[in-house]
C-alpha cells in the first residue's frame, strides 16, 4: 500500500478517536446543564448553589489546562491523553453517588481536574500527526463533537433523565470513558513526537513557558478564549433553566427547539475549518471581530425577542458567529507556534475559556438570585463580554510566533 495513503489513514484514526473522546466529554458536560433541574430539587439547591455546581467542573479543568499542556510537552501527549480519559471516567462515575452540594461539587471539580489534560494534549496530537494546511480542519471536525452534542443532549436528556434517573446516566458514562481509554492505548500512535523533555540536551526547551507568559500574541489569545467562553458557557448552563422558568417550556419541548441551533452549530463545524484553512489569518481576524459583533446584537435582538419562534432565531444565528470565533482562536495557535510547545500554549490560552466556563454560571446564578428571579443583567453581562472579545480578537497578532534557545520570543 502506498505511505501517502499509509500514513493519511493513520491520521484519521487518530482524529476519529479523539472525535470519540471529545464526545463523551461534552455529553457529560452538556447534560449536566439539564441534569441540575432534578439535582437541584434532589439536593433542595438555590440558584447560587446550582450555579456553583456547574461551575466546580470548570474550575477544575481551567486549573489543569498548563499543566496538562506542560505535561503533554515534556513526556508525550497521548500518556497525557490517556491518564485524562482514565480520571474522568472515575469521577463521572462517582457523580452518580453524590448526596450534598458539598460532594457534588468535590467530585465536578475532580472531573475537571481530570478532564483537564484532554484538549492541549489532543492539539498537540493534530499539531504533530497533521500537515500545517489541514490542522484548522482537523480541529474543527474533532471539535464538532460538541455541536453534536448540543444538538443532542436535550432529546437524550428527555429520554435518559426521566426513564433511567441522573444518577444512573453518569454510572453508564464512566463506563463508556473506559472503553475509550483502552481504545487510546491500543490505537494511538505518534511516530517522531518532539518532546521539550526530548530537546533539554540541545537547550531548546530552557525558559520557553516565560517566553509564552511574556507573548502578547497569547495574552490576546487568552482574553479571547475567555470572553467568548463566557457567553458560550453562560448560554449553555442557563438556557434550560432560563426557558423552563421564563418562557414556560418543557424539557421535552426545550429538547425539540435545541436541536435546531445544534444542527446549524454542526454544519458550521464542518464548513468552517475548512474556509479557516483556506484564508489567511489576518483575513479570518477580521471575519472573526465582525462575528463577535454580530454575537453581541443578536443576543440583545434574542432576549428580548417577543415570541420563542424569535428566540430561537436570534439563538441560532448566535451559535453561528460565536461557532467561527472558537474555531479560529485555536488556529492561531496551531498555525504560529512551535510544535514542541503547542500543548502548553493551547493550555495557556484554553485556561482562559475554561475560567470563563468556572466563574460564569456562578455570577450568573448570583445575579438571578440579587435581582429576584430577573435574568436582565446576566444577559447585559454577556452582551458587554461580546464586546470586550471583539477588542482582544483585533489585538492578536498574524505573525508566527518563535522562541529561541533561550526561550525568549
């Protein structure tokens, strides 16, 4: 068999296996935005505590986010990969058995910790397996996982939450990351992976995580990844609650209208890592601000929308632009930095959306609950992080970014 095709196959084994990993990841974080509504009446929560619950996990995965790409870089990404699948299969599992906030929220943010070591690992993985062309694309389809998800996680979660029970589905998650562990182990490969533990003889590894902390190309990054995460995240764990309690649906009927932006969300997955492929990054920028625009009417136009045919409208053309903008950011690093670095980077600027995913649904939860009840500020509090994104995206620079022997950019 010819080695171009030996080798593309090989590729797209392993994407197809991270495709698989990310998936299970982003069921479990998706149901758990509708899981709360029964773990809220289980453990008698207020708005501010199931708030904290959601955010607990991210907590965890944002403190991980370095030292998983740390890791990643210096001894291997898929050890990295792997030991990420294992723990958070372990603690999804023991999800099922929480009986306090206190433990529910020890235990998300274990997950989190666990989880951590996935994306900058995994990024480091398509840095290395992938020619510099089709990394965008590779991200992208490993990434529509969670489109996917988000188009499907309200019908399972119809389903599943009221036929077997929340407690039950977590116990069949962390038996199915098992699985996908034992896949990782069998499967994945990474022929000539550069490690900054493989270069500590040549000193071109010394002082490369301060050159990074020092780069505004990453600081820009970060605010990036952290502003457009709020929203994300701040839409995703209070939707639900939000159009239970505010517009009066049903989680059967929320499940139904969800599949609509999730399916838009999957075809730009698709579209978009390729058309980012294609331009260059200072015209995808560009594309990229105008989208962060866009994100920050459409959500003023859908939360004041006057029917829930025009919510779902406004929703939708949301998830598209705010969808170009989280496939972009990545490419910048998977386009400019070096590839003995890249999982570190990732972590770095990944911290950013994941600290967005901790301290959003918190504040948002503290907002309702100041405001008895009313969601006004929380949606201003989005529409104004839309804004600020819209700045740090212009503030990111097209260069590639080098670090010396010395570590100094």
């Amino acid at each position: 068999m010819d080695s171009n095709i030996m080798e593309k196959k090989a590729r797209n084994t392993v994407l197809l296996l991270l495709f698989l990993g990310w998936t299970l990841g982003n069921l479990d974080r998706y149901i758990m935005n509708y899981a709360i509504v029964d773990i809220g009446k289980d453990l008698s929560l207020s708005a501010t505590e199931t708030g904290l619950i959601l955010s607990s996990f991210f907590l965890g995965y944002a403190i991980m986010q370095m030292p998983g790409g740390l890791l990643a870089d210096r001894f291997g990404a898929k050890k990295v990969l792997l030991t990420a699948v294992i723990v958070w299969s372990i603690f999804t599992g023991l999800t099922a058995i929480a009986w306090s906030l206190a433990a529910m929220v020890v235990i998300r943010f274990l997950f989190g910790i666990g989880e951590g070591g996935f994306q900058p690992s995994a990024s480091k993985i398509i840095s290395n397996v992938f020619p510099k062309d089709e990394r965008s694309k590779a991200m992208s389809l490993m990434l529509s996982s969670g489109a996917i998800m988000a188009m499907l996680v309200p019908i399972i979660s119809a389903v599943l939450l009221t036929s077997i029970g929340w407690r039950m589905f977590f116990v069949i998650a962390g038996v199915s990351g098992t699985i996908i562990a034992f896949l990782y182990w069998r499967y994945i490969n990474i022929p000539n992976e550069k490690t900054t533990n493989d270069l500590k003889s040549t000193g071109a590894s010394k002082g490369f995580l301060k050159s990074l902390l020092t780069m505004p190309f990453m600081w820009s990054l970060l605010i990036s990844y952290f502003t457009i995460y709020a929203v994300n995240w701040g839409l995703n764990s209070w939707l639900p609650t939000y159009l239970t309690q505010v517009r009066n649906l049903d989680l059967m009927s929320i499940g139904y209208l969800q599949l609509i932006p999730g399916f838009l969300m999957l075809i730009a997955m698709f579209t978009y890592g390729f058309i980012i492929d294609r331009l260059s990054l200072g015209k995808n920028k560009i594309i990229g601000a105008i989208c962060a625009f866009g994100v920050a009417i459409s959500l003023f136009l859908m939360f004041n929308a006057t029917s829930i045919a025009m919510f779902i409208t406004y929703q939708c053309i949301v998830t598209l632009l705010m969808t170009y903008v989280t496939l972009l950011l990545p490419s910048f690093i998977l386009k400019n930095i070096p590839q003995h670095i890249t999982g570190t980077a990732m972590g770095m600027a990944n911290t950013g959306g994941q600290l967005a995913g901790f301290v959003t649904p918190t504040l948002i939860g503290f907002m309702i609950d100041a405001f008895d009840g009313s969601y006004n500020a929380a949606f201003w509090l989005l529409i104004a992080l839309a804004g600020v994104c819209i700045l740090s995206i212009l503030l990111v620079s097209t260069k590639e970014q080098s670090v010396d022997k010395q570590g100094v950019a």
